[in-house]
C-alpha cells in the first residue's frame, strides 16, 4: 500500500504534483491560515472542494492549530464525510487492514486551535493513542524529531511534544505523520527519519517553508507499508 503524506498545505494545495498510484493520501492539518474562524471558513471549504477531488481511493484529513473554523465547528466532521474523506479528531480507523489513528492537538503555543497544556499531555496520549496501531497522525511532531526552530532570541530549540515522544516509544507504531513545523531558513524538517533505537518512521509532511509562502518546499513524502 501507498501513502502521500502530506501536511501545512495553507492554501497553497494546488501547487502540489499530484503523485501516480497512491492508495491513501493523509493530510496532517493546516490546510488553513486565518485565526478568525469565519474568514478561516472559506479557505477550509475550498480546501474540501480540491481534497474531494483527488484520483485517490482513500482521503484522511486531521485539523491543525490554525484550521479554527473546524474547532469552533463552523466546519463539521459531516462536511468531510460527505465529500468522501475521513475526519480522524481522536478517531480510529482501519483502511485495508492498515490501523490509523489521528488527533489535531499540540502543546500550547499562542492562541490557536486544538491546543493543550503540555503537562496534561502525558495522561491524554496514554489514554488515546491505542496500544496497538500501525499509523498515528498527528498535527505536531513528537520532540526531537523533524521539529527544529528558532525561538525568540535567535536560538535553535525542538519545539515537538515529550509526551507525544513517549507514547510512540513505548508501543513503536510503524509509521508517525505530522507537520506543524515547517521547514524554516537553513532548516530542513520536512521528510522522512528513523531512529536507530526505534523501529518507528517518522513523516513531516509540511510543505512550505516559514517567511516564503507562496511556492512549495516540499511535495510531501510517499510512504509504502
């Protein structure tokens, strides 16, 4: 089975190269911009009208912290599911013998959506995440991994979430998609890692690059399991 990962699109979707013979496509959030949830509304709804679209048989979507519209349900579950794509928002699904996982939330980190304390991640991945699962689909990066930026004063930090990290460490799913974290100046974190210490592969999936919207950085990543 094929899989195009991709993720951070914010508008930008039609500039993808839509690969060939993919059996799944998975959008990991942020299809949006606006923190405004009425003007976010439209971009999300055209987003819906190209996502619909694709030659793909099987579409997932999983909301990210700036699809505001979709928290504050001016954007239903329903209007994906009619437009034939899976909403996965701590959800489960099975497609073709492939377990998927999906959940929209991250650490706080200014005034977005889906959006949780870092300390009360811990229980809340250990109760959501199932112990048995061959894909998790989060918005955010786990720490460490494909999440580097710089903060405020000019130094380099990983800006992912611990708890998430630990999770996915303690039952190793074959593969963890997100986005979140663009690729930013001379840092690449878009692509695809695995640890030496983990049997996990690990997907960002952003496709545009911080201070250069408009043009793509990346076409996502093409995963085979």
């Amino acid at each position: 089975m094929k899989i195009w990962h991709i993720s951070d699109t914010h508008t930008y979707h039609d500039l993808l190269v839509i690969p060939d013979s993919i059996d799944i496509v998975i959008h990991s959030g942020d299809c949006s911009n606006p923190r405004d949830p009425y003007n976010n509304e439209p971009e999300v709804r055209d987003f819906i009208d190209w996502y619909k679209e694709l030659p793909i048989k099987h579409k997932v979507y999983v909301a990210g912290n700036h699809d505001t519209s979709i928290e504050k349900k001016l954007v239903l579950k329903k209007d994906f599911t009619d437009a034939g794509i899976i909403y996965l928002e701590d959800d489960l699904v099975k497609i073709e013998d492939v377990l998927i996982y999906g959940s929209p939330y991250t650490p706080n980190f200014g005034n977005w959506s889906f959006m949780k304390d870092r300390v009360k991640l811990e229980r809340y991945w250990k109760n959501a995440i199932p112990d048995y699962v061959d894909i998790i689909v989060t918005h955010g990066p786990p720490k460490g991994i494909l999440d580097k930026s710089y903060d405020r004063n000019n130094n380099m930090e990983s800006c992912g979430d611990k708890s998430l990290l630990n999770r996915i460490l303690e039952i190793e799913p074959a593969y963890v998609l997100f986005g979140h974290i663009h690729n930013h100046k001379e840092i690449v974190n878009a692509g695809l890692l695995k640890l030496s210490t983990c049997n996990t592969w690990f997907s960002n999936g952003s496709v545009v690059t911080d201070g250069k919207f408009g043009k793509l950085s990346s076409n996502g990543n093409i995963i085979e399991i």
